[in-house]
C-alpha cells in the first residue's frame, strides 16, 4: 500500500472539507480548539497532519520540500496564515507534493517501505524496517525538542494568544463546565517553556484562576491546561484583571 501517498491524501481531504488560519484547528463557531477534538470542524496545513497522523515528520518534511520557499521563515504555519492566501492553494501544495514524489521515482509511485523491501535481495539490506522506524522516532524526537526550543520566536502573538485561549476555553468546559468563560491569555511565552499564563473565570465579576496553557503544538503533545501552583495562585474578580 502506498502509505505515504495515503498520509497525503487524508490530511489534504480534512483541508478540503474545511480551512482555517491563526490556529491549528477551529470549531464551527471558528474558535480555536484541540486538532483531535469531536468539535474540530476546519483546519490549517499542519493541523490536518497532526489530527491525521500520530507520526507526521515525515509528511510535514515531503510537504515543507515542496514549498521551498525560503521567505517563509515561519514555516507551513507562515505558509497557511499569510494574508490573500486560499484554500485551492493549500490543495494545490498537497497534490504538488504527491506529483513530486511519483516524479522521483517514475514508473513506481510512492512506495512503502514494505514494497521496497521485496525488492532488495536479503543479503544487500543494510536496515530492518524495525531498525528503520527506531532511526526515524529518534529523528522526530530530536526535532520536536530542537523546534520546540524556537518555536516562540517564530509565532506570532497573536497566534499564541489564539491557541491559548482555545486551550484554556477547553479546560474551563471541561473542569468547571462553565459554558461561557472570560478568558485572558498572555501573548508572549516570557519562560520560553512553551506554556503561557491565562485568566479565566466563569463571568466578568466573578472570582478568576490562573492556568497554565500550551503557546505551541511542539511544545505539548496533548495541548492542555494545567494550574499554577498554588502558592502562585491569585484569586479575586475579573473585574480587577
């Protein structure tokens, strides 16, 4: 089975049933919330492959070696979110992908590991395919943690303010289940731990707690909230925000 092709094709039909930019996902109401949540209705270029896939370097690199731009310092995030930009283009960047990879290999597609194996004689392999996918989780690994580092740098404010909220309105439902909260996140992630500080309460004028929420995707797996210490706990009103 073509799988890499097929990782393509999934993530790209996620675009086609629904876009977005600012945030990895949204709901139908256009707020933004967790890529692998029921409510996730639209996404951008990476939170399609990251809903679709539990190992997306590997897709996120064919995809970032098809653009090739290097004035998109910011990434695919850059890509998906620059202003004037459409859906058929971020479409087009998938099947661009898919026609550059059957390219390089004329006549055979993009093959499985498992393809290539049958036909290499046993003698001439130099890798398992077990050997193989222990190599390329190492790789992940070391690239979530480098990109992890830098990846503050790299989104915006806004976005980060956009994720955070989204994350933040998520645990309030969640823990508290208020159903419309007052939130406040922070836009700058001042700890470089890819966590900012958020505010949140049931209602304007009504007692606030501070909550810890993830500025980047990198950064935490599962994109959740968690409290500050308690000693570092400040209560009073939203209102005195």
């Amino acid at each position: 089975m073509n799988i890499l092709k097929e990782d393509l094709l999934k993530a790209r039909a996620k675009i086609e049933n629904g876009w977005c930019q600012g945030s990895l996902a949204r709901d139908a109401d256009q707020h933004p919330v967790d890529v692998r949540a029921p409510e996730a209705v639209t996404f951008c270029v990476v939170g399609a492959v990251d809903s679709t896939l539990a190992l997306n370097c590997v897709v996120l690199n064919a995809l970032w070696k098809t653009l090739n731009a290097k004035k998109y310092v910011g990434g695919l995030t850059q890509f998906n979110d620059a202003p004037g930009r459409t859906k058929d283009e971020i479409l087009a960047l998938f099947d661009n992908t898919i026609a550059r990879l059957e390219k390089e290999d004329p006549g055979r597609g993009v093959r499985s590991p498992e393809a290539h194996q049958q036909e290499v004689p046993m003698k001439s392999r130099g890798f398992t395919l077990i050997e193989y996918m222990i190599v390329l989780c190492i790789v992940c690994i070391l690239l979530l943690v480098v990109l992890g580092k830098g990846c503050t740098s790299i989104v915006t404010a806004p976005t980060i303010q956009s994720n955070a909220t989204g994350y933040a309105r998520n645990y309030a439902r969640r823990f508290h289940r208020w159903t419309s909260p007052t939130i406040e996140c922070a836009g700058v992630d001042t700890n470089r731990d890819g966590y900012v500080t958020c505010t949140i309460a049931q209602a304007p004028g009504t007692p606030t707690e501070q909550i810890r929420c993830p500025s980047n995707y990198l950064i935490e797996g599962n994109t959740t909230c968690h409290t500050v210490n308690v000693r570092n706990m400040q209560w009073g009103t939203s209102g005195d925000q």
